[in-house]
C-alpha cells in the first residue's frame, strides 16, 4: 500500500488540471483556428511596437556602459604600474640606506648611489599630472 502525503497529492491534482487545460485548449483549437493565428498576428505586431518605441533604449547608455570597463582597466593598469615603481624606489631606498651606513663606501658605491638617485628622479618625473596627488 502506497502512503499519501502532502507531495503526492499535489503532483495528482497538478495532473488532473494540467491534463483539463490541455484538453480545454485542444478544443479552442480545433474550433477557432482563424481567431487564435489573428491573437498570435496581434501580439507580435503589438511586440513590434513596443519594441522600437516604448521600450527603446537611447544610444548614451550604450555608449557609456561600453565606455566604464574601459575605464576601469585603464584604473587598474595603472595602479599596477605605479606599484611596481613605488616598490623599484623602496627597494632603492633601502639600499641606498645600507650603503650609507657602511663607514666608508668606495668609488663604486658612490657611483652606484648616483644612479639610483638619478633613477628615482626619473621616475618621478614620469609621473603624470593627472596623476599627482591622488590616493
């Protein structure tokens, strides 16, 4: 004997009306076949309308959502690019601090310090105005 609970009784009485509106639809159809093609032909004419009227969207959003990734990447291509400078100038930084505190550095060092002090000059100055005193 096969229990009933809540389940199986609504997947019965969805079966019996499912299997009612079919047979409805059936006979409409078979009865009024000019009257259902001329609700289809209204509705897409009435679709059609809606479509390139009402429900149009205008050409700046298009433009301007197309235009935000672009945006974005930009952003974020540059955030990578300053990073890496700023971690080529702290690394710099670093060394030009170990070799300060030695006692006595050698011509070799001083010319390697030069370097890197004209280095870190030029990448200042690669900065870009826009760019300039944004966090």
């Amino acid at each position: 004997m096969k229990t009933m609970n809540i389940f199986s009784q609504l997947t019965r009485q969805l079966s019996i009306s499912r299997g009612r509106v079919s047979g409805h639809a059936d006979l409409l159809l078979k009865r009024r076949p000019r009257l259902i093609y001329c609700l289809m032909l209204l509705l897409l004419a009435g679709s059609a309308l809606l479509c390139f009227t009402l429900l149009r969207s205008g050409p700046l959003k298009n433009r301007q959502s197309a235009h935000i990734p672009d945006m974005a990447a930009g952003r974020i291509g540059g955030a990578y690019h300053a990073a890496g400078q700023l971690s080529d100038v702290l690394k710099m930084q670093a060394e030009l601090g170990a070799m300060m505190a030695e006692t006595g550095p050698g011509a070799s060092d001083s010319t390697r310090m030069a370097e890197m002090m004209e280095k870190i000059k030029k990448l200042q100055l690669n900065i870009k105005n826009h760019e300039k005193n944004q966090p």
